[in-house]
C-alpha cells in the first residue's frame, strides 16, 4: 500500500514514466513481505533498455525490474535507497521522508 503523497505527484511520476525518462517516486510503503521498511523509491522508465542501464549503472539487478505493461519500474528499499538518492541528489525524498533519521 503506498502514501504521504498527492495524486499530483503520481501523475507526474506517470507522465515522466511515459515520456521515457528515469522517474522517481518516493513514498511510505507497507509490505508484509518488508515489515522493517517504510518506504519505497520507485525508479520507472518506459524504454525498458534505458532502465536496464539506470540498472546496471548503479549496481542494480535489472532482472529485478517490474515490467507493468505502463509502467516498468525498480523498487529501491533500504540502505541501496538511501544510498542512491543520495548519490543522485534528490535529497527533498531523503528530508520529506525522514531517511536519514
């Protein structure tokens, strides 16, 4: 189940999927499966090889991308999440989410 964000923000994140860039999406995330995590940052791009490569470029097994028919995405979770938002500057996901606490 995702939250703490607007339809707005998801919109974007959709439309930016669709354009074919490297999108994120930061929210809190439940998951039964993850009962330590809280969040998610989800790294969606329509051209399925450019995600490959975002992928690889970061370290990431891209056999773990979600191929959805409209939006493939990676999930990042844990310290890797952190990690790479970081790494590529989207600190505003690292405050607003409180990730670094």
């Amino acid at each position: 189940m995702a939250f703490g964000i607007s339809r707005a923000e998801l919109n974007e994140w959709k439309q930016a999927v669709r354009r074919g860039e490297i999108a994120f999406l930061t929210h809190y995330w439940l998951d039964p499966r993850f009962p330590e995590m809280k969040t998610v940052t989800k790294v969606g791009c329509a051209d399925p090889d450019k995600l490959v490569e975002w992928c690889s470029q970061h370290g990431l097994n891209p056999a773990y991308i979600h191929n959805r028919a409209a939006f493939p995405h990676f999930d990042l979770i844990g310290p890797r999440q952190i990690e790479i938002l970081q790494q590529i500057g989207l600190h505003d996901h690292l405050e607003r989410f409180r990730l670094l606490d």
